[in-house]
C-alpha cells in the first residue's frame, strides 16, 4: 500500500494522482469499515427503514454542511446555528399555530429570521470585531434564550401539509423530499464555491487574509455573505427537523454546531481557512450521520453516544491538524 | 529631468509617522511613462512606507499625489489600483493555496453572466493566464491547476508579476524587492520582464537593496535616507559609488540632482 510516509528527500513537487482525493479517501475508507462492521453486527443497518433514518437525518447536515464549508473555508466558525435553527422553527410554528398563517408564509418567514440571525452574527465578528468562535458562542445562548422565552416551555406540534412533506414525505413513493433538499444544497454549494466570488474569495481570505485585502476584496462584505448564508441555512434545517418530527421545541437543535463542523472537517475543508471541498463535505455528512445510527442501532446507551460523538469529533480535527503540521513541516525542506 | 513631459506620476510633500516615528519626511517622486525608476536605500529609510503611502495601504498625513497631472486621493489599495497603480511586494502577496490563475485574477475575476449572475469564467481566466505568462512575461508554467504553494520562487515571482501586468489600465507597475530571494537565472527572468513591461509604455518604480541590479534596468535612481529623499541621479550619468555614497550619508554635498 502506498502511505505518505515516505523518505522526505524523495519527495518532490508533483503530487500523484491521487493525493487530489486523499481528504475524501480516508472518510471513504471508514465508511467501507463501518458498513462491513454493521453487515457482521445488525444486518437491519442496510434496510430500507434505516437507510431512510440515515438519508433524512444527512439531509439536514448536507443543508448545514454546505454553508459551514464556505464559513469555515474563510476562517471563520459558526457555533450558533444549533440555537438558530430551534429559533427558526419556533417562530415559524408559533406563526402557525398562534398566528393562524400560511404555512409557506411562515416557512418564508423562519428562514428570513436565519438570514437575520446570520446577519447579526457577522456584525458582531466583522464591526465590533469580536472572534468568530465567540461571538458565536455568546450569541447561540442570545439565540437559545429568545426561543426559550417565545416556546415558553411548551411543544409545538402538528403542522399543515408542506411542512411535513418537507421533512418527512417521499416523492414518487420513494425520495425523501428532504434528501432532494439537502442533495440540491450542496449542488448549490459546490457551485458558489468553485464558480462565484462567494466561494473564491472565502478561499483566499482564509487562505491569506493580508493578500485579500491587498488584491482589494471586501472582506466584510464577504465575511457578510458567509454567515447571512449559515444563518439561512441553519434555518432550512430547523424547518427540515421539525417537518421530520412534525413537532418542535425550543430545545433542538444542540448539537447541530459541532456535528457539523465535525463532518466538514472530516470531508477535508481545512479548519484553518483556505481551501474547502463541497464533495469532501458531502463524504463527511455521509458518514458521520451512518456513525450516529450505527451507535443506535447497536444500542449503545444514550450517554455513551455522546461521549463517543465528542471523540470522534476530537479524533477527527486532531487527526487533520496532524496531517496540517506534517504537511507544513515537508515544506520546510523544498 | 526638467523637460515638460508631464509625470504620469507625481508624489510631493508626502509626511507619514507612526507615533512618534517620522517614516517619511517631505516624501517625493516623479514616475514617467516607458522609464524605470529604482529608489534605493538603508533598511528603515522610509522607501517601502513611501511606497505604501503610493499604493493606498497607508495614508499619508500630509502631501499630494498627482496621477496623469490630477489629484488623486488613495482610501484604500482599490483606490489606488483603480487609478492604474498596482504593486508586488516582497512576500508576492500571493493566497497559496489557490492555484496561479485564481492569483493572477484576484480581485478582478473574469465573469460570464448567466440569467444576469455573475459566475466566475474558470475556463477563460486560466487560458488569459497561460497567455499573461508567456506573452508578457515569458514564462512556461507547468502546475497551473496545483496551489501556488507548490511552485517555484520564480514562478511565484512571474505569477505575482503577472498579477500586476493584468489589473486595468496598469499605469504604474511598483516591484517591491523582486530579485531578493531569486536564483541567478530567475533574476536576469525578472529584470528582463522589468524591461518589457516598461517598454509597453508602463512606469515602473523598482525597490531594491542591490545596485548591480539597480544600474543594470533602472533609467533614474532615487536615493532616500532617514525617511528623506536625498538625491535623484540618471543612472547613465552616474556611478554606484556615488549612489551608494548617498545611500550611507557621505558626498551628499557633490551630488546635488534633485
């Protein structure tokens, strides 16, 4: 097998073919692991059933997934889209139920509170100038409390028809409609990324935020646009979540942050800025949502999957921090 | 230099501190078009502020700028690359991690609207690059689709250079240190590219620490000193002694240019 450990003297610039898809292979590869691990261990892993559980609950991280790849692709975080999503929901099912809107209307309407919320956010990191990741912390709680207050402790259940088809419903009796969704944003994902101004100058303020600001981009602006974006996305996924429950609180929603961060990572999007991959993403999604059911469904306890998320998740960005500083060092000897 | 062809160029005046230390005191410098102009001097005599001051990074806090004989007031660097100034400074300013097009094109991608949306033409950004390179600055570049990390000094450097060349209307090319961290071979590469862009009618003002190189492609040297400009000499009047005498403070008496 060839490994990249190979004797640093021989190596040289020109990379072999493959190493274009090393950030997906390694993903690819534990996916394969898990799925010959569940074929020995809980057969009823690769049923129908399941593999609906599993499409249903990748398409919302594919949602999340998508704009956290151009977040964290310029350097940036965003711990709070847990807390907007609950938001989102809440107040689209209040409009619903309280208000007696329509539920398009309301639909519209959570998703404009993301887009706000997103809005919020990047004011606070790009005018008051505080850090990314704690801004977004303190501003998840901000969140987290407003949705709180307006549920005031109560479950809001049993919505009209699109919601739920959204969520939950098939087309054709057979595509989760929120596959489509989530598939149709990472399409729109890998296309801002590799062929607007979005995507390339997330790359380059990530990648050099001094060479940005001398080729003269905007970088307000376009840190702006990236969490305007998560915003609405994490909207989108509250709206999926309580369509797949047909019912929502102000509670859900908790670890969407680093659930999502994790599978970005995972996909190979370097979490120090400079270059994302939506198909890294799309792999990453992939497998951490198989990860989660596969813990489900060989009943570990609730509390154990926690513990065992978080160490994933650490496992993961160690691992790719690892390779970071590796590669760096290799530099040092061209 | 006291004919009356307009300067396309034109600093005066220029004071810039930062606190209590005066970079640059009574700052000034003429730019012609189809010339090089090399400003030389110590470490700390105040030419890369100047330069700085020139390109929009920093605000001078007295003094005027005249482009093509008009006043021009610089807020940022997209200022003053909209009026035809534009620079590589000494680290290249390059994003590494994304391949040579993307560099050569950053802040002015190529776009093809679809329905009225701007996408970005990779297609044709990276055949206008193959075409930048060889055209005008003479170089083949293999990893076109690799990131700009894994190239060469020199093709870093021609990357960089070709960056410049493309911004609109290019009036004022500024190369900051271009050959310090370049190979023989690449040096004579970028003076050569230093030559051919001025002879394209395009002012270039070069910093250097090297008078070999100095003399071998600039027309006129501007010599600076503790954050002053102490001299102005045509190269094909002149001699690196007498530049470097004024570079480090003596015969400054003698040479009475500026």
């Amino acid at each position: 097998m060839t490994t990249a450990t190979g004797p640093v003297a021989h190596r040289r610039r020109e990379l072999p073919w493959w190493s274009r898809f090393i950030n997906v292979l390694g993903p690819m590869i534990m996916i394969v692991a898990l799925c010959i691990v569940m074929a020995f261990a809980q057969p009823r892993f690769f049923g129908v059933p399941n593999l609906m559980i599993i499409l249903h609950d990748m398409a919302i991280y594919m949602v999340l997934g998508m704009a956290m790849t151009l977040v964290i692709t310029a350097r940036g975080i965003d711990l709070s889209i847990g807390a907007v999503a609950a938001l989102s929901a809440v107040v689209m099912a209040m409009l619903i139920k309280d208000g007696g809107w329509n539920a398009y209307l309301a639909m519209a309407a959570a998703v404009g509170i993301g887009l706000v919320c997103g809005f919020v956010n990047s004011v606070i990191i790009t005018r008051i100038r505080v850090p990314d990741l704690l801004a977004t912390l303190a501003m998840d709680q901000v969140y987290r409390g407003i949705a709180l207050v307006l549920a005031a402790g109560t479950v809001l259940a049993q919505f009209p028809d699109p919601i739920p088809f959204i969520g939950r419903g098939r087309l054709f009796d057979t595509v989760p409609v929120s596959a489509v969704v989530g598939i149709l944003a990472l399409l729109l994902g890998f296309v801002l990324y590799n062929y607007t101004f979005i995507g390339r100058y997330a790359a380059a303020i990530g990648g050099n935020k001094e060479s940005a600001i001398l080729a003269g981009i905007n970088v307000v602006r376009h840190k702006t646009y990236q969490y305007v974006l998560m915003g609405g996305a994490a909207a989108v996924a509250g709206i999926l979540l309580t369509g797949r429950l047909n019912a929502v609180q102000a509670t859900v929603g908790q670890g969407f942050a680093l659930h999502t961060i994790a599978a970005v990572v995972v996909g190979g999007t370097v979490l120090f800025g400079g270059r994302g991959t939506m198909v890294g993403t799309l792999v990453g999604v992939t497998l951490l949502s198989m990860v989660t059911n596969a813990m489900v469904m060989l009943r570990f306890p609730f509390f154990w999957q926690l513990v065992a998320s978080g160490v994933i998740i650490i496992a993961s960005i160690g691992f790719y921090s690892y390779m970071l500083r590796r590669d760096n060092k290799d530099k040092e000897d061209f | 230099m006291s004919e009356a062809v307009q300067p396309v160029l034109s600093m005066r005046g220029i004071d810039k501190s930062f606190g209590g230390l005066r970079a640059v005191i009574d700052g000034h410098l003429e730019a012609h078009a189809g010339e090089v102009l090399a400003i030389v001097g110590d470490n700390g005599a105040g030419k890369s502020t100047l330069i700085k001051v020139l390109t929009g990074v920093y605000q001078a806090d007295a003094g005027e700028i005249r482009v093509g004989g008009q006043p021009a007031h610089f807020r940022n660097r997209r200022d003053s690359i909209n009026a035809g100034i534009d620079a590589v400074y000494q680290n290249l300013a390059l994003v590494d991690l994304l391949p040579a097009p993307a560099n050569v094109f950053l802040g002015h991608e190529r776009v093809v609207k679809v329905l009225g949306i701007p996408f970005l033409d990779n297609r044709g950004m990276r055949r206008e690059t193959v075409r930048i390179l060889q055209e005008r600055v003479g170089v083949h570049l293999d990893g076109l689709d690799q990131p700009a990390l894994n190239l060469s000094g020199g093709q870093r450097q021609a990357v960089a250079i070709a960056r410049a060349v493309n911004a609109a209307d290019l009036k004022v090319l500024v190369l900051d240190e271009p050959v310090a961290a370049l190979g023989p071979q690449e040096t004579k590469a970028t003076l050569d590219l230093v030559r051919s862009v001025r002879d394209k009618g395009i002012a270039v003002i070069i910093i250097s620490h090297n008078l070999e190189h100095v003399f071998a492609v600039a027309d006129r040297v501007q010599v600076m000193r503790g954050g002053r400009v102490v001299g102005v000499v045509n190269t094909a009047e002149s001699t690196k002694r007498e530049v470097l005498g004024l570079i480090v403070g003596a015969e400054t008496e003698e040479v009475l240019e500026a």
